[in-house]
C-alpha cells in the first residue's frame, strides 16, 4: 500500500480528541466532560463505588473504541473515493462517463490556456505521482527498467484500429478530442503504453472489444521524458483478445510548426487563419494519444468538428457531413488503408481549390489562398500531379492507393512539402508558380519538389520503413526520381544523367568524405536521434548508391524488382534486405546470381568512400595496376583514427574504363570488377604508350578515380585539344574529382587548374557548374583575405566588367528593370541592389510587399541580402524577425544569404549568437530548419576569430537547436581548417 493511502486511512481529528488531550495536559483522565467525568473524579474509597466506577470506565471505553472503530471506516471510505478522484484528474475513468465527447470538451478553453487542475486533482496528480515513483522503485528492485522510461513503445499490444474526434476552435487556437484505439493483445501486461506529449488528458477507459464490462483503470499518469502516457490496470490484459481504449484529451493549436499548428495569410485586408499537421517523425503524439513508431501500422476513421466557415481536408475523401443548427458542422471522412501515424494529416482552413482526374480515376485537388487559385497559379503544379501519378502507376506496377490527392499550398511549413498519404502538404513558394513572372530555374525546383513527394506515396506511405535507421530507402529512392520524374516531363533536359552529378553526386561527396560523416543507414535509439538522420548523407547518398545499383544491374531488372518490392509489402513496412532479396531475386529471373545484400552492406553499413587509383601501362606486358583506399580529405584522421585507414572493407564494385587516344575510332571499353584485396593487375592487350585511361563512365559509381601524373597530363591534352572525346558527364568528374583529389593530397594543387583551362572552349552546361561549384567555396573562403585580387582571375568576367563601368550598368539596369528576361531576373536584381543606392533597396523592398506572386517573393527577398550597405543589411535582418512581415521559413533565408554576402557575413554571425533566444524559441524542435539556419551561418567563417567561435558555438551542441547542426557545422569547421591555399602560387602555375 503507497504510504499516501496509509497517511489519508489514519483516523482524523475530532473534538472530543481535543478535549482529552486537554484533560490529559490538566492531570485528568482524557475523559470528556459530564457524568463520566464526574464518575472518574476522586471519591471515597469504597468497594461499591470502585466496582461502579470500574464498569462504567468499561463502558466507557468500549464505547469510545465503537466510535474510533466508525470513524475509521469512514475516513476509508473517504480516501478511496479521494483515490479515485486523484485518477480521474490524471486520466483514469471518471463515474458515469458515457464515452462521448464531454460537455467540457465541447467548449472552447479560455484563450491560449488549457483547462487548469483543481486543488483536489493536484493532491490526487501528487498521489499518482507517488504511486508512480513506487512503481519505478519496484521494477527497479527486479533490476528492469519501467516500460514507460524505454526509448522504443513495449511490444505487446499492437493498435488496430483508431477512431479520432476532433473538435476545433479557430477563435482560441485549441482543439479537443476523443480517440477509440482498438488494442490486439500479444503478450499479457497491465500497463498500456502509448505517446502522447504537451496535451492534456481528461479521461481514460478501457473496455474488453464487444463486452459490456470495462477493465478498471488504476491509475495514468504522462512521462514527459519519452513522450508516452501510461495506462496501468488493475488486472493484465489477456493474449489474443481484443480491447478498446477510449482516452479524452485537448490541447493547443501550436504557434510553431510541428504537430497541429496554425499559420496565417492576408486576403483583401483582413487576416485569415489555418490549422494544419506535420507528424513526420515523431509529432503525431503532440495531436493525439497514438503509437508513434512507423511499425505500428492501423487503420483510421477521422471526424473533425469545426464552424462552417471552414473547410477540413484529410487523408480520406469526406463520407458525409453534419450541420448544426450553431454554425458548426462535422466531417466524417472515410476509413484510411493500413498506415504509419506519421503519415496522418488534417487540415482546417478556408481555401478554394480547382481539380483534375487521372485516366486511373484519382481525383487530384490543389488548395490554396482563393487569390491564388483565382490566378492559376496551381494549374501547372496540378497538371504535373495528374501526369506524375500516371507515370509512377505505369513505372511500378502498383495503382495509387486512394481515390483522392489533395495538394494543399500554405503560407507557412517547416519543411519544403510533406508526403502525407491523401494529403500532402507544400509550403507556398515550392508548388505555386505564375508562369508569366517565374523562371525556369524556379519552375523546376517546383517541379523536383512534386516529383519527389509524389514518390513518397509509394515508397513511404504504402511501403514504409520499419525504423528510422532505413530512412533512405524513402528519401534516398524519392531523391533519385526527382530525377527520373523530371526526365519523364522534360526528356531534353537529361536530368539523370547530367545534374544528377553537380547536384547529388558531387555534393554528398564532398560531405561524405570528411572523418565526421556516418553510414547512409545509422542506428537510432532515442527519439532526440530521429531528426538527425534526416540529412544530404540519407537523401543524396542513398540516391547516389540507388542510382549505382540500378546501372549494375540494369535499368529495366532494377524496375522489375521495385516492382516486385511494392507489390509483396504493399500496406506494409520494409527493411533494407527485404529490398535486397528482392533485388536478388529479379537477378536471377534473368540468369545472373548476385547477393546484392553481401554488395550493398559494404556501401551502406559504412561512412565514405573510396578512391580507386589506376596506374598505366608502365611495363611492356600492357598491365595497369588497379587499388583502392577510403578517400578522407584530412590525411591526419588516418592516422588518429585506424578505422579510416582500413581499406579490406570495401566490397567489389563494377567499373568501366575507357581506353582511347586522341581520335575517336581508337576507344574499347574494359569492365573491371575489384574484389576485397586492394590491388589487383589487369592485362590490356594493344594498350599503347599514347593512350590514356579514363574510369568510371559517365560517373555511374559512387566513388573517386585517380590516375599517375603522366595519364592527367594526357587527359588535360585531350581536353585542349577535342574536349568533346569525353563525354559531358566525364568532363564535369574529371573536374570535381581533380578538385577533391588535390584538396585531400592525392594530386599537386596545380593539376585541377591545368584541367578546367580548357572551359574557353566548353558549350555545355555540366562542366562549367561542376567548376563553379569547386571554385565557390575557395571565393567565399578568399573573399576577405588579401590575395582575393588574385582568385579573381577565376571569376565571371562579366561580373568584373560590371563593377569596372558602374555608372553606365546602372543606367542600364534602371531603364531596363521591368523588362528584364524572367531566367535572369534573379542575377539582375541582386546585381542592381549591389550596386546602387538606397533608393533601388527601398523600392525593392515595396515591391517584395505589394507583389502577390510568391515566385517573385523569394527572388525580391533573395536581392535585398545583396546589398553593400550594412546598414541596409541590418536593418534587413532585424525585420525578419518579425513574422508579420517575413514567414517564418524565409527568416531563415534571410539570415542564410546574409551570411553569404562578404559584407554581412559578420553581421548575420552576430545577429544568430544575439538572437538566439529568440530563434530557439521560434524554431525549437523542428531540427531540419536550425540545422539549415546553422550551417548556413557558419558556412564561411574564415577568420581565426570567427572559428574560435564556431569552435565555442559546438560547446552547445548538447542543446537540441543545436544537435542535427552540429555535425555540418564540424565538417565545415574541418574542412576550413584544412584546406588553406597557397593561391598566388596556383594561380602562377595554371597561368605561367
């Protein structure tokens, strides 16, 4: 028994208690007053009036015990009913509920607060607690730790079914709810646990499924530490039954952007609000009591309750709805398919939509702010849906699972879109585009968007990973079809094969080969872990390594497996070697026996990767030698760190070589397959002194090529002399992979310029984005240092040309800014903001609030950061705090491209360190955006000062802003460090 119970069952004191005690303290008996103590006062000493005297102490004293004896029981009966009381204000069932919707949760919550706890339901929260801590202390005396206190959800109940009520009240931003989770029992237990977080509970039952009697509710309490809410019974639930859990809760409707959050938008003058989900990852449990892992996939049955002013979006297409006579009415929405909670959604708002049907009968909705749909500015967005679905249902074999998709624009979103099932949501300026004012650069960042979200309803939602350590296998795959998607739209623009390189491959190489990175699949064991494995490391090399895999294999066996994947775990959830063997198995319908499971640990169990070194023909046995080591930029971590210098850990892996002189008739293509050891020696018959060797074609593995001095020497030829030998996607590897090579030591510094001389020449696109890419961050990193003049030699001529002849420019673009070409539109006004007066940042800055295009938007905010006024550029930043005037996503641009400008680079690393506060507090646990915010800040830091800074910056890591930040922010410091060029001397030699 809990020692509160043992204190509430002690007898209380009375009257009469007090009276005795006085009497005792006066030297009497503690007898009351009147004939007994009368009777017990001195009197003669007489055998008569002793035995009397002695019985009616007797009685006396019985009769006292009979009253102490009916007090007692009801000082019981008192704290049992107290004891029930205590439950029901901490979620235990409350007599004589009738399993509705309360009248209390039928009613707005005061403005912004939640319903407060009486003085009575905080004794009986301090009781719960109490009993709590002894049942702590009982699981620890069995040397086990609570289920509630684990970092993963026990296992012995699995929910089948929900059935959630909202009711929501835009005036006061609450909502309140009721949710019926149908429970299948797998082991028995007397604690239901399951996550809820910053809400509150007002009751809980549970019943056995289709019985009439209920299971007695001990007590419940929340531990905020995990997140859950704990359910403890009086008796175990059994195996193989089924119960129902009905939990009573309400909350806020967040001013922040995780969980159930409200955003705002103007229209005609008047402010318009809107509440709407993100879940992804671990933020469902913050909009109702759920299991919130990806593995506990049920079914959903949604009805949301809300003034007709409304409309409420959800999953599932509307079944019917319900009018009052108040002004409100209900939405009760059909029953979802099996689904991750993640994946749930819902939104309230007041937006018009326009729609389209796919051939396979999907009815495709866009809903957006009613001016923006009045203008057209989701008909392209909606016209490629219609047509993506179509492409994706041919590619996979597999229909899209729903008889709707809505696409819902908002103002205001913590991430660039969100592939909720039914429902995905997208932040305003990745799906909206007003095709007369909007690039194409713009049009195809929309249309990647699309793309890749769209994937997501098949790989995530209807196959979803088990855990978040495989999270790549959904964002890896719907990075890799941004791509592949693209290319099906627009066949001219050789997505795949071309900025697949400059845009992924490049990129996460550069991250991922520094000591900091980690494997592309990462345990994960607390919920503060999950944010950060949602970075470019899952995204971009787990699209790099799919992109591998599908060309060893070939493409049309690789889409049979997908195909083949889909269709077995449909409305289920995957691991990586359920896609491995299915993979396997696709190989071998076509005669080829490979374990892709035993190729592909070695590239996704492992960070990095490595660099494969060929050296020529250096013999007159025409043999060239072939090896391979992990590729790491600094040289030092080797020797730190044992582990980066192993090279027996990487697995064989298929490449091509070109062997080819200065004609093209002269070429043959050799394939090579490296095994475990690190050298192998190749025989090449008819390899001649004069040819040179080139591997991997068209840049298909994921990994860096190395060659001897003499064979760059004769690839940097062959470049002056007939670049176009070598294909496009080879000349930009060749480029990147010179760059990188020197920078980590493998090449001299001068032979990465010796390569790129050639671009004079260069026609096409790839090649000149993989050298801007290589030379900016050497320009961000020199921009602020004394041989600056130098490097210049290596930028845009025509920029120089501009600063050189400013008053003519200036006339130039002022009589020319309303007809200015749209694609170049972006450079002309950062151009036009850097150069001129005040006046022109002003005018920029009014147009930017009087344009409704949000295209437009976010190139006029971009222009202002490019100013060279620091007072301009301070004035900028400190309005970007405040959300009336700049959302709160675009803040984090803002303070990005600030950075980035050599003359605010200081001003936005001491607005972020001032403002910090308030930053947290606007941001707090949605890790994607501090981590983009906190990269973006420090990402060219140069001076001593600045990086003892940075370095003192990574002291906070252990706070959660800080945490997803923390390892770019290493990586970049690293590569800072590392990296100092002597920049007069490259320049000498790639210009003797």
């Amino acid at each position: 028994m809990a020692l509160e119970e043992k204190r509430e069952k002690r007898p209380p004191v009375t009257p009469m208690m007090i009276e005795e005690e006085a009497a005792l303290r006066n030297g009497s008996r503690g007898l009351p007053p009147g004939p007994w103590a009368e009777a017990a006062g001195p009197r003669p000493r007489t055998t008569e009036r002793h035995i009397a005297v002695h019985k009616r102490l007797v009685l006396g004293f019985a009769v006292s015990i009979l009253a102490l004896l009916a007090v007692t029981m009801i000082a019981v009966l008192l704290s049992v009913r107290f004891e029930e009381c205590g439950a029901a204000a901490d979620g235990s069932p409350r007599a004589g509920g009738n399993g509705s919707i309360s009248g209390a949760a039928r009613q707005p919550p005061s403005t912004g607060q939640l319903p407060g706890r009486s003085e009575e339901e905080t004794r009986g929260g301090e009781a719960a607690e109490e009993k709590k801590e002894e049942d702590e202390e009982e699981w620890q005396r069995r040397r086990e730790l609570p289920p509630w206190t684990q970092p993963r959800l026990p296992r012995h109940l699995r929910p089948l079914h929900y059935n959630l009520m909202l009711t929501i009240f835009m005036e006061n931003f609450t909502f309140s709810g009721e949710v019926n989770v149908q429970l299948e029992v797998r082991n028995a237990s007397r604690y239901i646990v399951l996550h809820a977080h910053r809400m509150h509970i007002e009751a809980v039952r549970v019943a056995e499924d289709k019985l009439a009697g209920g299971v007695r509710v001990a007590r419940s309490f929340l531990y905020p530490q995990t997140q859950v809410f704990v359910v403890v019974l009086n008796r175990s639930l059994e195996v193989q039954r089924s119960y129902n859990l009905k939990i009573l809760f309400n909350a806020l409707i967040e001013n922040e952007l995780l969980g159930f959050f409200r955003s705002s938008y103007v229209l005609h003058g008047e402010r318009r609000f809107l509440g709407v989900t993100q879940f992804s990852p671990t933020h469902a449990r913050k909009a109702f009591p759920c299991f919130d892992e990806p593995i506990y996939k049920a079914t959903f049955k949604i009805s949301i309750r809300h003034q007709a002013t409304y409309l409420s979006l959800s999953n599932m297409p509307v079944e019917t709805s319900v009018f009052d006579e108040d002004g409100w009415v209900t939405d009760h929405f059909s029953q979802t398919p099996l689904m991750s909670t993640y994946y749930l959604a819902w939104a309230v708002c007041n937006f018009t939509y326009r729609e389209t049907v796919t051939k396979s009968g999907v009815v495709v909705r866009l809903y957006a702010r009613p001016d923006a749909i009045r203008r057209g500015s989701g008909d392209y967005a909606l016209n490629i849906t219609r047509r993506l679905i179509e492409f994706y249902e041919d590619y996979f074999k597999v229909p899209y699972s729903l008889p709707k998709l809505d696409l819902l624009a908002v103002p205001k979103h913590p991430y660039a879109a969100m592939e909720n099932w039914g429902l995905s949501v997208f932040v305003e300026q990745r799906i909206l585009l007003d095709p007369s004012i909007s690039s194409i650069s713009y049009l195809l960042d929309v249309t990647m968007v699309i793309v890749h979200e769209l994937c997501h309803q098949w790989f995530g939602d209807l196959v979803t990973p088990v855990w978040w350590e495989d999270v790549w296998l959904k964002e890896g795959f719907a990075h890799y079809f941004e791509f592949i998607g693209t290319d099906y739209l627009y066949p001219g623009w050789n997505m795949e094969k071309q900025r697949f390189l400059t845009d992924v491959l490049h990129e996460v190489m550069l991250l991922d080969g520094l000591a900091s990175s980690h494997p592309v699949s990462q345990e994960v064991q607390q919920a503060t872990d999950i944010d950060r494995v949602f970075d470019w490391i899952a995204y971009k090399k787990g699209a790099a390594l799919i992109r591998m895999l599908a060309n060893f294999m070939g493409h049309s066996v690789f889409q049979m497996g997908l195909q083949d994947y889909l269709t077995i775990h449909k409305y289920g959830n995957a691991a990586r070697n359920d896609l491995w063997n299915t993979l396997s198995k696709a190989l071998k319908r076509v005669g080829k026996s490979v374990n892709i499971q035993e190729v592909m640990d070695q590239w996704t169990l492992q960070m990095g990767y490595p660099v494969i070194t060929i050296l020529g023909n250096q013999t007159a046995d025409n043999v060239i030698v072939i090896s391979q080591e992990r590729f790491v930029y600094d040289s030092d971590a080797k020797l730190k760190d044992p582990a980066l210098g192993d090279n027996s850990s990487y697995a064989s892996c298929q490449m091509t070589l070109l062997v080819a002189q200065f004609v093209w008739p002269c070429e043959m293509e050799l394939s090579l397959l490296l095994s475990e050891c690190c050298t192998e020696h190749h025989r090449i018959l008819d390899l001649e002194e004069a040819s040179w060797l080139l591997g991997n074609i068209n840049q298909t593995g994921y990994f860096r090529v190395n060659y001897d001095i003499r064979n760059w020497r004769m690839l940097i030829n062959q470049l002056t002399r007939n670049h176009e030998v070598i294909s496009v996607s080879n000349r930009a590897g060749l480029i990147d992979d010179s760059f990188n090579l020197a920078r980590a030591g493998y090449l001299p510094q001068n032979i990465p310029l010796e390569v790129i001389r050639y671009l004079s020449e260069e026609k096409d696109f790839l090649p000149w984005h993989a050298a801007s890419r290589a030379l900016y961050p050497l320009d961000k990193l020199l921009d602020r240092t004394e041989n600056y003049n130098i490097f210049n030699h290596f930028r845009d001529k025509s920029q120089l040309i501009c600063k050189g002849q400013r008053d003519k420019c200036k006339i130039h673009a002022e009589r020319t800014f309303n007809r200015i070409p749209l694609n170049v539109r972006d450079i002309v006004y950062c151009t036009g903001v850097s150069l001129m007066d005040e006046d022109v940042w002003e005018f920029i800055w009014m147009k930017f609030h009087s344009t409704t295009a949000v295209s437009e938007k976010k190139i006029l905010l971009e222009a202002l950061t490019c100013s060279d006024d620091r007072n301009l550029l301070n004035r900028l930043l400190n309005l970007s705090l405040n959300s009336e005037v700049v959302l709160d996503q675009d803040a984090i641009d803002v303070i990005i491209h600030v950075a980035r400008n050599p003359h605010g680079r200081d001003l936005a690393w001491k607005f972020f360190r001032e403002k910090w506060k308030i930053l947290n507090a606007r941001y707090g646990e949605a890790l994607f955006m501090n981590s983009k915010l906190i990269s973006g800040v420090t990402e060219f830091l140069n001076t001593e000062e600045e990086l003892r800074e940075e370095v003192w910056l990574l002291s906070w890591s252990h706070r959660p802003m800080l945490q997803l930040g923390d390892m770019r922010m290493r990586r970049r410091l690293q590569r800072h460090l590392m990296w100092k060029l002597p920049t007069r001397f490259m320049v000498a030699v790639a210009y003797p």
